[in-house]
C-alpha cells in the first residue's frame, strides 16, 4: 500500500501480484494490484484483478464495483459507471456517501440534470458535498434560466 500512496503504481502493482501469487492475502493483493492499474490507466489489468478479487474473496464485491464505476467515471463511461453503481445500490442495503458522491460525478457527466440535483440535496443533508462540487452546483444554478 506504501508504494501506492508514493505514486509508485507500476512498482505497486508487481509488488501486488508477487502477494497474490503466494496465496496469503490474495483478494486484497488483487485489490491493490487493482488499485495500481487503475492508476496507470490499464482497465483490461484493473478488470483482470477485480475478478480476481472477487474470486479469492466474494465478499470483495461491491469494492470492485466501487472501482469499476471510478474508472469508468475517469474514462468519462458515464453510463456505463452508472449501470455498475446501479449493481452496487441494489446489493447493499441503502447506498454509502462515496458511492453517492461517485454518482453525482456520473450524473454531471451524463448531464442529468434532475438527478444530479436529488444526489446533492442528499449529500448536502449528510453534509458530504465536497467545497469544489458545492461551488461548481451553485455556479450551474445560477446559470439556469429560472436561477436554481
């Protein structure tokens, strides 16, 4: 997780796979080494480890769709992120801020307008709005016509 941290995600990711292939730790090594490709934008290796993780750990699933929407948020696959949020809500028992908060990303990408508008009246009520995301709302309600 160190290298992680440090941006050494070529390094993390071979460190991770090395773990995995030990057998000790494997979901959580294909987790990391997950973590790294998506770093190093490679989604084919990050879906490769995902599934891996999910093997090794079944429990793992609904964090490997948690990184699945992130990198398709950041490949601006807004629907395609919003079709595995939509996996994540309907396996959960309510939905988590950070999948939420990743939703609202999606929306905004998406342009749907109405729903980006539910996501932070709700992130906003759990007080979980980012400043930026916040400043960036109320930038957009004031540039509609009927000023928000």
């Amino acid at each position: 997780t160190r290298l992680i941290y440090e941006g050494r995600f070529g390094l993390a990711l071979k460190k991770a796979a090395a773990v995995h292939a030990t057998g000790q730790s494997m979901a959580l090594a294909a987790m990391l080494a997950a973590r790294s490709a998506q770093r190093l934008h490679e989604p084919l290796k990050q879906k490769e480890w995902l599934e891996k993780a999910v093997q090794d750990d079944p429990k793992m699933q609904p964090a490997c769709w948690m990184m699945e929407a992130e990198m398709l948020v950041e490949m601006q696959r807004f629907d395609e992120a919003l079709v595995v949020l939509q996996r994540l809500h309907d396996a959960s028992s309510g939905r988590h801020i950070a999948a939420l908060q990743l939703e609202l990303r999606a929306r905004q990408g998406a342009g749907d307008e109405d729903e980006v508008k539910r996501i932070a009246h709700l992130l906003e009520k759990h007080d979980a709005l980012m400043p930026d995301q916040m400043r960036a709302l109320k930038i957009e309600k004031l540039s509609t016509p009927s000023g928000g």
